[in-house]
C-alpha cells in the first residue's frame, strides 16, 4: 500500500529482545524525522513501522518546501535511507503493545511474536479518517473525493466542487473552497441547513445550495462525475469535499494506560486524539507522541517539525537521566575509589611515556 520498495538494511524481524534508546512506533513523517533526529545525537534507534501511510492515495504533498510534489512513498523512502545513514534500524512490522520494565524502560511486542526494549517511546502511529457511509466514496479517498485544500486546492482549481455537509462547519468550507473555484456547490445531507445569514454569504459568493440527502456518488472513467440525490437528479460535480472523522491510532499507547480524548468543533466531535505537551511529552512518563495522533489537522511540514522537536525532548530526558546516575555513581564510595585507582593508573602510564 505504501508503494516503497524495502530496502536490504530494512529487517523483517527486529533483535530478540534487544534494547535501544528509543524506539519510535510509526515510520511516517513525523517518524522518520524524530528518527533522524535521535541517530544524530548518537542514539539508538529503531523504527517499526506498519506500511500504511494515510497520505498513500495522494499524487504528491504539497506545501513542504523543497519538496513539492513530491510522492508520498519517495519521501518515506529518502526519510529511510536518511535514518539508516546515521545508524538508525528500521523494521516492517506492527507494535502490538507495549508495558513498563522494572527498570523503568518498555518492553515492545511486535505483531510477529518478538520483542525489544527502550529506554524512550516515541509514538507516531498517525490516525484513520472515518468516511462517510456512502456508495463509491472510499473508493475515490485521496484523489477525487478530499478535505484539505491546503493539500489539493491547486491541482483541482476551477473544478465543480462539491461539499458534503455532515457537521455544523459545512458552510464554512463551503466559503474557503470557493477561494479556489468559483463552481461551488454545498450538498446539506445530514447537516443543518444554513441559516438566513450564511444563506447571504453563501449567495454572496456564488455557492449553490443542494437542500437533500446524498444517495451515492457516480462515477465515469474512472472518476468522480456527479453526485446522486436519495430524491432528485445526478448533478455534477468532479470533486467532492468531505469532513472525516479523524480517529488516532492509539492500540499502544492504550496498553500504557493512555486514552484519546474527544476534540470538538462548534459542539460536534470531530477527532479522537492524544493529549501532549507542546514538546509531545504524554502523561506516561518517558513517552512521547508526534504527528497527527496528537493532532490531527497537523500537515506533513508540521508532522515532520513536530517529530524533530520530540526528539529533541526525548534527547534532553536521556541526558538528564543519564547525568543523574554518573553523578549517583561518581558519589558511591565504591565507585569513587575505583575512580581514583583508574586515574592513579592512567597518571603512572603517562609518566612512564605510555
């Protein structure tokens, strides 16, 4: 699904029980970056990643400077090659779950039976859009059938455009597509009618309003041709704009105690995501999130930004923890005692030219 081709370094398995600094649950966007990121500061690094990007479908991501239009699945595979360069292990697989050691690190299970251990979580496990329920529709996800402007308005400007209402924010992308086609058409379906002042600004731009229920999309060479009413005709359109429900994937962090919460847009429940701070630090101590399923309008710039600035942190933490126990050891007498025997040793072999 994901149209890369795995690359030799890439592993089917991961080590037996092996432990990593961190291990970074998603090889997305988000990541990869986070990945990058953590193999330059001299860490070790595994990915585990399923294959199934959400931005699959797409012909391109656009509005990533330096990469427009560039296809999805060459981003992911120049992002593997880019973590591997710096030591980072990448393997094709699922996390099933994953628990707390006594030593204060997880224990990783993957799909395939195996384990590993980490000191860190980074999770980038993305989220599902939930579709509407209507005949032909999923089938055209991604290419005829969008929701993010930012993302495709270009490529179908001046197309007719239709938008499904099925939440009380259908006028309002009504109104912002029509900054990209001047055949804008709102389908009310299982949405609220406008009221008489959004009647004015959708008449005032030009946006005709469809007042029923959407039966079925139809289709013509493979695309979308129109739109067919439960009671009335087939009118046409080349696009149709909808709202997904945006569900993180949270399997693995649910097995850590941590559950999405509800996000709403004017009093409707629109995602289910992962609450964060702003570095992606999660209530569980020594996970992080990044990417959409912490936030789930985040594009592919801000998912890979926010896998950095994840990284960063988990950086930071490793540090801490790891001056903490050298300063902890440096106290114990034991150890300060073996610690001056080695300089003593080191001292005499200088002295005799060693």
């Amino acid at each position: 699904m994901n149209g890369y081709t795995a690359h030799p370094a890439d592993r089917d398995r991961a080590p037996a029980e092996r432990r990593y600094d961190v291990v970074v649950v998603g090889g997305g966007a988000a990541g990869l970056s986070g990945a990058l990121t953590l193999g330059r500061a001299r860490r070790s690094v595994l990915v585990v990643d399923a294959g199934e990007p959400r931005n699959a479908p797409a012909e391109g991501i656009h509005g990533l400077l330096g990469n427009e239009g560039t296809p999805p699945a060459a981003l992911l595979a120049t992002g593997r090659d880019e973590v591997r360069g710096y030591g980072g292990e990448i393997v094709d697989d699922t996390v099933v779950a994953a628990e707390r050691g006594a030593d204060g690190g997880f224990r990783v299970t993957l799909a395939d039976g195996g384990a590993v251990r980490a000191a860190r979580l980074l999770v980038t496990t993305g989220l599902v859009d939930r579709l509407p329920a209507l005949p032909g529709l999923a089938e055209l996800w991604g290419t005829d059938v969008l929701h993010c402007p930012y993302c495709h308005g270009w490529e179908i400007r001046d197309r007719a455009i239709g938008v499904l209402a099925t939440g009380p924010q259908a006028v309002a992308q009504a109104l912002l597509w029509r900054q990209w086609s001047d055949r804008v058409t709102l389908f009310t379906h299982t949405g609220p009618e406008p009221g008489e002042q959004e009647y004015e600004q959708l008449a005032a731009r030009g946006i005709a309003v469809v007042v029923g229920t959407v039966a079925a999309l139809e289709t013509a060479g493979g695309g979308l041709s129109g739109v067919r009413l439960a009671e009335g005709p087939v009118i046409a359109c080349r696009t149709l704009v909808v709202a997904p429900y945006f569900a993180a994937r949270a399997d693995v962090l649910a097995s850590l105690g941590l559950e999405t919460v509800g996000q709403e847009v004017a009093g409707q429940e629109t995602a289910r995501r992962i609450e964060a701070d702003a570095t992606g630090a999660t209530a569980v101590p020594g996970v992080w999130v990044a990417g959409n399923v912490a936030d789930p309008l985040e594009k592919v710039a801000g998912a890979i930004a926010s896998g950095v600035r994840a990284a960063a942190a988990v950086n930071a933490d490793l540090v801490a923890e790891e001056t903490r126990r050298a300063v902890a050891a440096r106290r114990d007498p034991f150890s300060a005692e073996r610690e001056r025997e080695v300089c003593t040793a080191v001292l005499g072999d200088r002295r005799h030219g060693l």
